[in-house]
C-alpha cells in the first residue's frame, strides 16, 4: 500500500451493520458512488448503547456488500479477539476478499472489556493479559492468510492444520489495519500493518476536548514515528488512519468544518481519514444531506 501524494488525504466513512439489506445495499452503493476510498463497519457481537436494537454480522455484511460494489475498499473496525478465534476468522476474511475482488482491508485491534468481552465467558483478562492475547491473534492472523496450512499452538490459540485455499487474492494477503495506542500494540502496527488505526483517546472517545484531543493525536504520531524508527520499518510506508467521529463532535455539521478537520489531520501526519456515517438519532446522528456535502467537499479538495 502506497501512502497519497503530498497534501491528498483518503477519506472514507464508517456504517454500522445495523440495517435491513435494501437499505444497506443502498447505503454502501452511495457511498463508492461518492468516490470514497474505503467504508467500513464495527466488528462487535452488539455494541453499547444500541445493544437492544437490530445488529446484523458485520462480516456476513460486508460479504454482502463485496458483491454488490466494484471499487471502494471494505474493511473491518475492528475485529478482536473478544469473540472471534483467528482460524474461523481468517477463512471469513480470505473469503470476502476473494467476494471483493482483493479489495479487503482486516482491521483489528486487542479488545476493550465490555459485552464482547464477556460473551463466551471465560476468565477476565488484565491489560497486559489482552496485549499478550493481541500479540498472539496477530501473529496467527498473519500466519493462517499467508499461508494454506497453519498448525500453531499459543496460550490463548490453538490451530491444527488450518486450511486456507485458495487463499487471500491481495497476495501475500490482505492489508492489515492494526488499531493501537500503546507501544506493544504500536510495536504489531510497524510489524504487520499497512495501515494504523486511532480514535484517540480510546478510554473516553470524544470526551476531550477538541485542542486537547488534537493534542493527543499528535503525541500518537510521534510515538509511531519512534515505533516505526526502532523496528526499522519506514514510518511513510504505513497509513495513519484516525476515526474522527471518536475524536471530536459534530464533525460534519458544515463543508467548511469537515475540511478543517481533515486538513488538521493532514497537517498532523495522517494519510486516511474516515468518519461515521449518520444515523437517524442516538450516537453518531446527523443528516446525510450534510454528511454528502461535506465527504463531497473534502473529497474534491484533498483527493489523491
């Protein structure tokens, strides 16, 4: 994956697997339409505050979606070990790669505690416990979809000959989006990843304010940049990708306003920025005629 050319940035949008196929197939067919780069979904069993409401498979989604889209990318936001065993997942994501035509992108990140984290039961896991787990899932992660039989035996994974034919059409496989905020998980990003992934503050996202949010991801690059440095790995050759709906508020409220944004994020170092697509009320409501004004506004004055 190459990064954009000087001043161009990526731009793409998140929508939640929470819609009746008619509407999603709608939603997803606008959106590469518009000429965005890449759209992406939540990976969670439910998700907080709309654990009540419909919640569809996001990878049974984005399968969906991969036959009904010829050119945006499609990618996970991220999948986790929470719920999901690498071997299962891995065969699900080489299979919508190949549905999209190696157009996939895997994001993935450690997992916070919360529903998903306790849907299979299990033990708690301390931070350091779910940084070892993540470690882990990413080193299987990478193995299963480079390779077409994968035996591996970790602490928290286990694989027998896992099979994986005919394997990921973006060879050697599909891009990863590694999200991460400390430095073991910075440390899997200058590894494995094609892109890294923020949302800031990943603890409280969106609570900051807006100078120290802006703060804070430029204190998330530099200790990248260190990352990248100390693992020899070329700190351009990586995407920085930032979720700017879980940074600040209101981020599409006018053209003028989204554009700001993004060249913030520019001006920081970032090469992709992405944004929640808006729902009718609740967490990430908005109106589409202002998030189609503003995506096309930014789209036009930052494309590659």
């Amino acid at each position: 994956m190459t990064s954009p050319q000087a001043g161009a940035v990526r731009i793409g949008a998140v929508v939640l697997p929470e819609y009746e196929w008619p509407q999603t197939r709608e939603i997803w067919k606008e959106l590469e339409e518009l000429g965005l780069h890449h759209a992406w979904s939540f990976d969670h069993h439910s998700w907080r505050t709309l654990s009540e409401l419909p919640w569809y498979d996001p990878l049974g989604v984005l399968s969906a979606v991969a036959t009904v889209t010829e050119r945006i990318r499609l990618g996970t936001l991220v999948s986790t070990p929470n719920f999901r065993h690498p071997a299962v997942l891995a065969k699900q994501v080489m299979t919508i790669d190949q549905l999209s035509g190696g157009r996939f992108v895997f994001g993935v990140g450690a997992g916070a505690p919360g529903s998903d984290a306790r849907l299979l039961g299990g033990r708690g896991l301390t931070p350091a416990q779910r940084a070892d787990r993540f470690t882990e899932f990413v080193d299987l992660s990478d193995e299963l979809l480079r390779n077409q039989v994968t035996t591996y035996q970790g602490e928290y994974f286990t694989t027998v000959d896992a099979r994986m034919v005919p394997g990921c059409v973006h060879q050697p496989r599909v891009p990863f989006a590694v999200a991460a905020a400390g430095p073991r998980g910075m440390g899997l990003a200058a590894r494995y990843g094609q892109w890294w992934v923020t949302i800031g503050d990943a603890g409280q996202p969106g609570v900051r304010s807006e100078k120290e949010s802006w703060q804070l991801l430029a204190r998330q690059l530099t200790r990248l940049a260190e990352t990248c440095e100390k693992s020899g790995r070329e700190f351009s050759e990586i995407g920085r990708l930032v979720n700017v709906s879980r940074v600040v508020n209101s981020p599409y409220s006018s053209p003028e306003r989204f554009v700001d944004i993004v060249g913030r994020c520019r001006d920081l170092g970032f090469t992709d920025v992405v944004v929640n697509h808006p729902r009718v009320d609740g967490v990430f409501s908005g109106s589409r005629p202002d998030f189609l004004r503003a995506a096309s506004a930014a789209l036009s004055t930052f494309q590659p």
